[in-house]
C-alpha cells in the first residue's frame, strides 16, 4: 500500500483548536467557538471540517477572542498560525 504523501494547505480542527488555546491560555469556551467556526469550514469527503477561508476565520477569531488578539498585537491571520508551529 502506498502512503499518501500529498499536503493539504488547509487547517483542521485541531489546526484551529490549538490557536484558540494558545491564544487564550485555556480550553474554557472552545465548544461554542468550534461550534461558530464549523459553519464557515467545508466537509471533506471523509467528514472531516477542512478551513479554507483564512479571512473568515481570522475574522471570527477577532469578533470572539478581541482583547487576546489585541494583547497578542495579532495583526493578520499568519501571526495567528505562526503561534502553532
């Protein structure tokens, strides 16, 4: 069997959970936050919530998360991925 060695660009669940979390320095509220990111993510075929739309999120990270963001000096949505890898 062959592995699968393809990339995907995009951010998972987890992708976004860990933001939340490092952002926030807790988990404490990340059900609704997952919950309000989910509409705005796509279904892969196997399920999974794949976030293409990087604005989108960024923009509900700043409508939920704004002081954080604020003292984190969070300017655009690549900082925000920076602080998970």
């Amino acid at each position: 069997m062959k592995k699968d060695t393809h990339i995907n660009p995009y951010l998972g669940t987890s992708d976004v959970e860990n933001m939340y979390e490092t952002l926030k320095g807790t988990r404490k509220g990340i059900t609704s936050f997952i919950q309000k990111a989910k509409e705005i993510a796509t279904r892969s075929k196997g399920g999974a919530y794949i976030f293409k739309d990087e604005e989108a999120l960024f923009e509900l990270f700043k409508a939920e998360l704004p002081e954080e963001i604020k003292r984190k000096r969070i300017r655009y949505f690549g900082e925000l991925v920076q602080m998970i890898s």
